[in-house]
C-alpha cells in the first residue's frame, strides 16, 4: 500500500493565494477550504486510499519558546485564519484522518506519521505532499519520499542530496547552519548553502564539528539544529489502516451547504 500524509496548512495557504489570484482579490468565505477538499478527492478519485492530513490548529508550538522570532500566526490574513477550523471540521465530514496540531507542528505529525506508516511491512511506499524544506529530513530512500506538488517532484534521498548537497539525516544541521527565513531563525552568519554542504561532508553532524569551525556559535547552531529538527513521537495512530477513507459522513452534505460547494458531495457519491 501506499500512505499519502497531506501538508494541509501549505495546502490551505496554496489555495487561498491562487483562488485570490484568479478572481482578481475577492476571497470566497470557504473558498480555500472547497479547494482543498477538491484537491484531496481528486487524490482519492486517482487511487490514494490511505490519507492522513496534518494541520497547525494553532501556529504557535513548543518552538517559540526557544526562540523569540520563531513563526507565530501574526500577519496571517484574518480571511485565511478563519478557514483552518472549518478545514479541519469539513476533512473529518469528508472522512478524511486530520491531525490538528496544537503543541507540536504539522511538520511535526507528518514526520511522525511517516516514522509510523514506514515501520509497517505492508508499506510499499510513504509519500509526503509539502515543498518544506525541513520535510526532507524525513526521505528514506525510494521509500518515503517528498512530493512537491508545485514544483511538480518527487524526491528521494538522492533527490534531497542533489538539491541541497547533503543527506537527508543532516537536513536539520543544514538547516541550522544556513537559517529557515519561513521559520525565523537566521543561521550562522558567513555560513551559506554551499559552505553548510562542504562542512556536514567533512565533519558529519554539528556536534561532531571541530572546535575551532563554529566557535562561540557552536551553541546557537545547536540550538537552531533543535528548531529544525522535526519531532517523530506523535501518538498519532497504531495501524495504517485506520487511514483509510472509507467514504463521507453523515454531516458532509451540511458541510458542503456551509462552503457553498455542492459538487464536492456530487464527486463524493460517485466514489
């Protein structure tokens, strides 16, 4: 089987900006919700069975209190803020598994989910729908992979080490050396992409770095290495199985009522 685990903030995000772009700046109150619903029942129409979707209920985590200028939700548009929970609520309608994450991320479920779904031998293949950077930690070989579905790429361990110069178990100390502007940390000054490579190559992971290479910031990177480093702990579930969509809810139709879009319910019934 193969087990698709969904960015759904990033998705959310997606829609809201492109559905913006096309109607020339007028939001629809749900349009970014019925885009994504759309986008994962087109998914589920071309042969995803096993869905899991992960979300920040809260954009706020454990992070921002180890460092100050972590991400938070200010600046996000209210219209886009008010469509996480009704996302939430209208996925589970649609039977969609939802992970809402409050203290961790949805970076952090996905990881998670993946390290779940790749233990089981009935696996063939673990894909994970986000372009985040910080995701790719999670490639293992062919086997669980990054789908970028922007830039349209699926990539692998050696996909990641083509892109970035480093194995996917060093994209956390890449990360901490080069900065995460999305995220808010600044990495170490005069350390860019192509250094950050060349140093990970040589020495392996930042703790394992001479002395004299980092110097007084050695602890700061460690502590952006802890920011990138992506939590696999989450009790998310015991059985893949319990991913599977098995059709709507009862409550769906009221849901799509809600986001105006009668033609979700429509595609829904003829699955």
């Amino acid at each position: 089987m193969i087990v698709h685990l969904i960015d759904g903030t990033y998705e959310l995000f997606r829609q809201f900006y492109g559905r913006r772009h096309f109607s020339k700046g007028k939001d629809e109150r749900f349009g970014a919700v019925s885009g994504v619903l759309h986008s994962i029942l087109e998914m589920i129409e071309t042969g995803a069975i096993h869905v899991g979707v992960a979300t920040d209920h809260v954009i706020e985590s454990f992070r921002n209190d180890l460092w100050p200028d972590y991400k938070t939700g200010e600046g996000i548009e209210p219209a886009l803020l008010a469509q996480f929970q009704p996302l939430e609520e209208s996925l589970t309608a649609m039977g969609v598994v939802v992970w809402p994450m409050i203290e961790l991320e949805a970076d952090d479920a996905l990881a998670s989910a993946a390290q779940i779904a790749s233990g089981d031998q009935r696996v063939e293949k673990v894909c994970i729908w986000t372009p985040d950077k910080d995701l790719a930690q999670c490639v293992r070989g062919d086997r669980v992979v990054q789908v970028d579905r922007k830039g349209k790429t699926i990539r692998d361990a050696a996909g990641v080490r083509e892109k970035f110069g480093v194995d996917p178990k060093l994209i956390p100390d890449f990360l901490a050396l080069v900065g995460d502007t999305a995220d808010g940390y600044p990495g170490i000054a005069g350390i860019g992409a192509v250094t950050a490579a060349r140093l990970l190559n040589q020495y392996g992971a930042i703790e394992t770095f001479p002395p004299t290479v980092l110097g007084e910031q050695r602890d700061r990177a460690l502590l952006f290495k802890t920011l990138a480093t992506l939590r696999i702990d989450a009790p998310l579930f015991h059985d893949v199985d319990e991913l599977r969509w098995r059709g709507p809810t009862g409550t769906f139709a009221e849901w799509t009522e809600r986001v105006g879009d009668a033609r979700l319910l429509e595609r829904c019934r003829k699955m």
